[in-house]
C-alpha cells in the first residue's frame, strides 16, 4: 500500500493530508498576484470500521475538501490516505462501490425524475442484484417514510423530503463507508429524529461506518460517541463530545417560560443570562445534564414552557481557542 500500513479494522486513514488551492488576486489594474491557500493543512486520523465520527467545523475550515479528497473528487497536494485500503485518487471507479455519500446541498438524483426512475437508475449504475435492490429499497422507504414520494419528481420535493430521499439513494449498493454533510440541513423535528433513528440503525445493524459532518450538535450528541473538529484546515480535537465541551467550557441554555413576569431566575447549577418579560434564558454547563435543573425550575417557579438550546459549533471552537493561549490543537489523539 505504498508504504501506508493498515488493518482490516482501519477503514480510513490519512496522514499529513494536506490540499492547496492557488488563488489569483488582483494587484492594480493590470497584475495580479498568486497566493496558496491551504483549505486541508496536515490532517492524520484513523476512522475504525463500524464507528460512527462526527466531522465538524465552521464554514470554511475544510470539512468538505476533506470529504472530496475521501472519495477521490480532488487530488491531495501532500500526505497519504486510504478508504477500505483504496487510494480514491487511483481507484476511484472501484471505490465508488464501496461508499455511499450524501451532500446537504446537493442532490444525486435526476432532477426531473420521480425518485423511483432515479433508483432504479442507482440499481443498475452500481449493478445491485434486483433481490438485494428490493430489500435495501423497502427498508429505506418504510424507515425514511417515503412512501408517499416514490413517484414524486425530485424537483417537486422540499428540502428535508430530498434530503431523505438522497440517503436512500446513497445506501441502495451496500456501502462499507458512508459520507454525510449536513444531512439534517432544513429538516423539521419530526424528519430528523426520522433520520437519526435511521442512521442508528444503519450502523447498528449492519455495521456501515459514518463520518457525518454538520452544524447541529444534537446530530452529533444522538450518533456519534466520537468528534473531530477542524479549523483553518488543522485538526483541533479528537475525542468524546464531553471532552470537547470541557475544553471549550460551552454552555447550554435553558430556556424557559413563566406564567408572569419575573425577577431572574435563582437556582443551583445555572445562572440567568437574559430575562424578556415572562422568559428567561438559563446558561449552564454543556456536559452537565439538563433534567435536575428542570427539575428544580419547575419546583421553585409557575412553568408554561421550556426548551434546551445546544451551543453553536462556532462558539464552542472559539472558547477552546480563549482556553489555549498557544494556539495548539487539544486533545488530538495520535
């Protein structure tokens, strides 16, 4: 493997992976000038068959450069990598029947097609055995609830309604590694507690390795026991959610709703950060659980509501930066 060691259980490998874009600006009228931009800038981790990784970041931090470079759509400009002991750059073709991957903002399917013409043109592009094609579709469609939108253009179908059928699209071959960016993008409630419970079983069943990037912590809190956040193209973390909540000290809110006005809400474990009229939003620890709290608002104070809101990824990532003075990346496991 040209001198990149792996074990059947190591599904994905990069090491020092690295992608330079050459960006031309104008200097004056008549010049311009070159310069590097380096999107994925000496990224190595291992994805062990099986787990299930959370893949995060800001805009612009080289999550999907990433991700391109794993199915072999860019080049890298240094480093090495492997998926299921396949260079994408050189086998792309034959690693294609070996992966699935679903982009939050851009759809696989035929646009004028219902979704049944578009799978069955899935089936024989990837030459799944009828039988086989049959199991994986009913199942997709009873645990995605797309019954009703089989013979639905995709141009016709919402966000959310493509979203699902565009997984579904991406699992009909059987893939070993699945890629997912943003797959909860513009869903309501309902449809992405559909698609967790999906992904879940997916992995759980049939063992399909994830890599999931996204912009809601939640997906990553109900999927993935483990994440790696990236930044200005350089590994910051790898670890448990927990951990990256304590490196970046992030909070929760709670938010909650009284029968009337009130003075600031006082009770252990959270303090008041924001009182509008009869609301009041409750900061506290990210890792801590959110269920005692409630517990002791509901006792202390006439309750109408409440809601937990999740920190962003953005604020999470910039307490971790406060936090480490150097710069250096935290709890990057080599």
């Amino acid at each position: 493997m040209s001198g990149m060691d792996t074990t059947r259980d190591e599904l994905i490998v990069l090491e020092d992976l690295e992608k330079v874009f050459q960006v031309r600006r104008k200097a004056g009228r008549f010049r311009r000038t070159r310069t590097e931009v380096r999107a994925v800038d000496g990224i190595s981790f291992t994805v062990r068959r099986g787990e299930m990784v959370g893949y995060i970041g800001p805009n612009g931090a080289g999550k999907s450069t990433t991700i391109k470079m794993l199915t072999g759509i860019l080049t890298p400009s240094g480093g090495r990598l492997r998926v299921a002991g396949i260079d994408p750059q050189r086998e792309r073709a034959r690693l294609a029947r070996r992966i699935g991957v679903v982009f939050g903002q851009r759809t696989t399917l035929w646009w004028d097609l219902p979704l049944r013409d578009s799978y069955g043109l899935v089936r024989r592009m990837y030459r799944v055995p009828r039988a086989r094609f049959r199991e994986n579709l009913e199942r997709c469609v009873e645990l995605l609830d797309l019954a009703e939108l089989l013979d639905v253009p995709v141009r016709q179908l919402s966000l959310g309604q493509r979203m699902r059928g565009d997984i579904a699209a991406a699992l009909l071959h059987d893939p070993e590694v699945l890629y997912l960016d943003e797959p909860t993008i513009g869903l309501d409630v309902i449809s992405k507690a559909k698609v967790r419970g999906f992904l879940r079983d997916l992995n759980a069943e049939r063992g399909t390795t994830v890599l999931l990037t996204t912009h809601d912590l939640t997906d990553i809190e109900q999927l993935c026991r483990r994440v790696m956040v990236i930044d200005h193209g350089r590994l910051m973390y790898d670890g448990d959610l927990a951990g990256l909540h304590e490196a970046g000290a992030s909070e929760r809110q709670l938010v909650v709703d009284l029968e009337r006005e009130q003075p600031p809400i006082s009770v252990e474990g959270a303090r008041t950060v924001r009182v509008e009229g009869p609301r009041q939003w409750l900061a506290f620890p990210a890792g801590a659980s959110a269920a005692p709290l409630v517990a002791r608002v509901a006792e202390a104070y006439p309750l109408v509501d409440l809601s937990v809101q999740e920190p962003d990824i953005e604020d999470v990532i910039a307490r971790m930066y406060a936090g480490d003075a150097q710069g250096e990346a935290v709890g990057v496991t080599s």
